[in-house]
C-alpha cells in the first residue's frame, strides 16, 4: 500500500511510486503462464494496452480500498465490485478477438481469467470481512460458509485451466516456429544437439501456488463447517434467528 503514496499516474508527482500499468502487466503475464515471445506481441497492440490502462485504474481503486478500515471497506467493496463486473465482459472479447486473430490458441483466454481471479478474491475477502465484523448470525453461517467453499473450488479450476492453457499456447507457439523456420540440412542436427528439452510451462508464481494451497485448505474447513453446521441444525442445536425488535413508538 505504501506504493500509492505517489499520487495518481496522472499527476506530476516526484515518482515515488512507479506506475500501475507494467505491474499489472506482469503479474497477468505471470498468472496466465504466457510465453515471453507471446507476451512481447501482445503488449505492443493497441486493443491489448487499452485494456491494460482500464485494468490498472481498477486495480489502483482496489488497493485504495485496502486503506480504509474495515467496515469502511466491505462498504464500498459492494460499489467496486459493481463497477468492476464490466471488465469481464470485455476482457473475454479481447480474448476472442485475440483468437481469431491467430495470436491465442483456441481456448486460451488470460485476460478474462485474470479478471475472474480478482473478482473472486474481492468477494473472498468481502466474506471475510463480514466475520470480522460480526455481522453473520448463526443462521447464516451454513450460507456462507457454502458460498466461500464455491469460491475455493472455483478458483482451483481456474488455477488448473490456466495451467492447461499455458500448455496449449506453449505448444502452438513451438509448433508455428517449427513449421516457419527453414534450416539448412547440415545444421538441423547441431542445432538440435545444442538446445536441450524445454521445461513445461508454469502458470502462476510461487505466491500464487501458496494461495491455491489455501483455497484448497479452506475449502476442505468449509465443506467441513457446513456438514456440522447442518447436523446441528437437524438436531435443533443452534439458536433460533433473532426477532425483530420492535418498531419505536
């Protein structure tokens, strides 16, 4: 949070905080498992660095919003995640857009992944905030408990198709330079004898692969808490829901 201490990117400021859009960029690369080369062709298209500028205002509220207290911040999550359900709509266009232009491989969309991944850990830590708070009653757990165990398990299938599609790209990308280079008959074998296997492309960076671990931990306590939580309420152990108080005179 100490980044935002430099003002907008819009305002001259002293550069004490280095701009949004290439850390942005970075870590869709690294999430999205991209090749290097597939990466550099991407950033130097147009549609590609507008969506780029959209994503890193919307990444610059979301970190503003870290800055408040936490009432304040379930408060006003309600209103980002609102003005941050468009994104996806059109991160997944540029997605198609890409692949019909030949530079994605069909089924590989990183940008409406990306998009996703954030929204689900926006709304994870909405819930959990609402612990914090204490505002859930005994009858809601069950609820909510379910919803944070969707969460989870959505999140380790976009973790594990971010894999596959990383794999996907890897692939065509070595198959369309396989296919457009043209060596000589003499040096195919040297060449080949020099470059040692490649390594399987990784999607994610080892922060995300601890975050995967923890979804995959707290779905397992929640799939656990909601089984309790319905046989306590089968046997009618929990307490009822509170009545209304009554309405002032």
């Amino acid at each position: 949070y100490a980044l935002l201490a430099g003002g907008t990117d819009e305002r001259c400021s002293l550069g004490l905080r280095p701009p949004l859009g290439p850390c942005v960029w970075e870590a869709f690369v690294t999430l999205s498992g991209l090749p290097r080369d597939t990466s550099r062709e991407l950033s130097k298209l147009e549609p590609c660095a507008e969506r780029l500028g959209q994503l890193a205002q919307a990444v610059q509220a979301l970190l503003r919003l870290r800055c408040h207290n936490r009432a304040r911040e379930r408060r006003r999550t309600r209103h980002f995640l609102a003005d941050w359900a468009p994104l996806q709509e059109l991160a997944d266009d540029l997605d198609g857009q890409l692949q019909r232009a030949g530079l994605l491989q069909p089924g590989v969309q990183p940008y409406g992944i990306w998009v996703l991944v954030q929204t689900l850990q926006t709304v994870r830590r909405f819930l959990l905030l609402g612990f914090e708070l204490e505002l859930y009653h005994h009858c809601e757990l069950q609820m909510v408990f379910w919803y944070s165990e969707c969460l989870c398990d959505l999140r380790l299938q976009l973790h594990a198709v971010c894999q596959k599609a990383a794999g996907v790209q890897a692939t065509g990308v070595a198959a369309a330079a396989a296919s457009g280079k043209k060596e000589k008959p003499g040096k195919k074998k040297n060449r080949g004898a020099e470059k040692g296997p490649q390594r399987p492309p990784v999607a994610g960076s080892p922060a995300t692969r601890q975050e995967v671990l923890l979804c995959l931990a707290t779905r397992e306590v929640c799939s656990g808490l909601v089984t309790l939580l319905s046989l306590l309420q089968r046997l009618q152990q929990l307490p009822l829901r509170p009545s209304r108080p009554p309405a002032p005179p």
